[in-house]
C-alpha cells in the first residue's frame, strides 16, 4: 500500500481557499497524485513514499519540535492529520490487524486509518514529554466535522452526518491536555468551536486583538481553568450558502442549551427549530411552540451574526462558489 504524500496540507497564494483539493485556482493541490500547479506545499516529493500519512506529518512536525526545544521560544505547531479523510488507506501494522478481526475491506481501512493516527497523536504526546515541553504545552485535539455518509464511522445516535449542520454533522470529540494548568482530568460539556482557539490563545498569552474586527469565538480559559461551565456567546454555522447568500442554505445556532436549525431561501428564513441538546442531542423534539421567547430571542441573535458574516465576505472579499468544492463551509 503506497501513498504518494504530495504537499500534504498546502495552499496557493490566494486569500480564498475554496477547497481540499479541486485542482482550481484557490485550493489544495491533489494529495493523491501529481499535480501541475503545485506551489507551496511543504515537501514537494515527486515520488511515492511507504507508510501512513500521519506518521509522515508528525516526522515533519518531530523536526519542528527540535528546533523550538533548543530555542525555548513559543511556538504554534497546526498538524492536520488527514488520513482518515477520504480515501483512507490502512498501512501495516493496521491493515493485517483488522484483517484478523474479520472486518470488511472498508472496515480494515477505516479503521486501521484511526488506529495509525491515533498512535501518532501519542508520538505527539511523547514527543513533547522527551523534550521537556509537555508540562507547559496547551495540546488541542479535535476533529473538523462529522463521519463522511457511506463511512463506518459513528454519530452515536445523532441525527445527521457531515455536510449537515445537525449534530451529527458538526458534534466531535475535543480533548485539551496541559499539565501545567489542568491538574485533574475532567469531562465538560460545555460547548467548544475550532473559532474559539485564537481569542483562547491570545488570552492565553495576555494579548489583545490588535483591531476591532468581529471574531466569531470566545476564550475558553475560564473553562480550561474549571471557572466556569458556560460560554458566553453562541456558536454559529452557515453552510451551502453558496457565493451571495442568495441561494438555499442552512444555519444553526448553538448556546449551552438550545440549539436553532434553520434553513433560508433567497436570503430569508422559511424555517426554524429549536431543541434542548442538554435532553434531546438527537433532536427529535422540536420546542418552537414551547419556548417561544427564547427561540424569538435566538434566532434575533443568528441574524445579527448572519449580517456581520456577510459584511465579512464582502470586506475580505471571499466567499465559496457554487460550482466549486462541495466541502463543509463553516463560517
């Protein structure tokens, strides 16, 4: 089972990244195969090489850790482990171990996919404690969405898969590790968005944005610090909205308790619900009749939030076409 890992994780010059990898102007080359407009990627390799992706990043990633070790500066490493993105591949010793299972042929790469990644993100961990960084390293690990539709992978009961904003599309796993300030582990169900890890870092750091731009996420300190069990702002995502916000698309919004799905049409909304994720994580339930003011008073809040990511696509002038990449759009 080879792999050609060709410039894993890159992106052209463009301020407008559309895609994974559509081959067009503003997205990832093919991670799969050689491809002509490669520009930035961060190996350049031309021919293939054995073994699983991840492992490769993290070889990538051991060399940066060196280098920061023997600076003792901080640093900011992003490691976007892949391999279990379509198409997943599983490499030895993975691929025979399932194998022996009994499992299907998806089921061997699936999962063997997971299993090599996840021993990598323990390279990770060890890495940082061979080098002395691991007390006073703030390790976050997530995924991006939901299983993909016809994978084996699992919701566990919620309603939906990726590319819907259901809980089954956009609920993941997270997990932070810093020894130096978490001192007992501990499950939170607080709500927690990949928006969130910059206004965290800089609080982190005692710094401030240096301008007055809207950002979407909240310092989650005080929840890693155990002060509290709520975020002070909802999270939201839009998705499909295609280039104006014109189209059909769907937005949710989620609060420590509710949650609005809605879906728009030429720019106006034709329905909502509201749901209790605290007793209804599937949401089935829908409490529109119920919590009256509350849902009038949410989906006031989305629109407010809805404006100012439009106002944002016009300023940065970015915006996902239609008939390009089909990929999650959180915004």
């Amino acid at each position: 089972r080879r792999r050609l890992r060709l410039n894993c994780g890159c992106f052209n010059q463009s301020v407008c990244i559309k895609g994974h990898y559509s081959g067009d102007d503003f997205s990832c080359i093919n991670y799969w195969g050689p491809d002509s407009k490669s520009q930035t990627g961060i190996t350049n390799l031309t021919t293939p090489e054995e073994g699983d992706d991840s492992e490769f990043l993290v070889d990538q990633l051991e060399k940066f850790l060196n280098g920061m070790a023997s600076t003792k500066k901080p640093f900011l490493a992003y490691v976007p482990l892949h391999t279990v993105h379509i198409r997943y591949i599983a490499v030895e010793p993975y691929l025979s171990y399932y194998k022996k299972k009994g499992y299907k042929d998806v089921e061997v790469d699936y999962y063997g996919a997971i299993t090599a990644m996840d021993a990598q993100i323990g390279r990770i961990r060890s890495l940082l404690g061979k080098l002395g960084l691991k007390d006073n390293t703030l390790l976050w690990f997530a995924s991006d969405n939901g299983p993909e539709v016809g994978t084996p992978g699992s919701t566990n009961g919620l309603s939906g898969r990726k590319r819907q904003l259901t809980e089954g599309g956009i609920r993941v796993p997270g997990i932070i590790e810093w020894p130096a300030m978490i001192k007992k582990n501990r499950v939170a169900t607080t709500p927690v968005v990949s928006s969130d890890l910059l206004p965290t870092i800089l609080d982190v750091l005692g710094l401030k944005m240096p301008d007055a731009r809207p950002v979407d996420g909240v310092s989650v300190l005080p929840l890693i610090k155990g002060e509290t069990d709520q975020r002070p702002r909802p999270i939201g995502f839009a998705y499909n909205v295609g280039g104006n916000f014109n189209g059909s698309y769907n937005v949710s919004w989620v609060d420590n308790k509710y949650k609005i799905d809605s879906k728009f049409e030429k720019g106006k909304i034709v329905e909502s619900f509201i749901y209790d994720l605290t007793v209804d994580p599937g949401e089935h339930n829908d409490l529109s009749s119920k919590v009256k003011d509350i849902k009038m008073s949410m989906l006031k809040d989305m629109e407010e939030w809805r404006q100012s990511v439009m106002e944002s696509v016009k300023t940065v002038g970015c915006m996902m076409n239609k008939t390009t990449s089909t990929e999650e759009s959180e915004l």
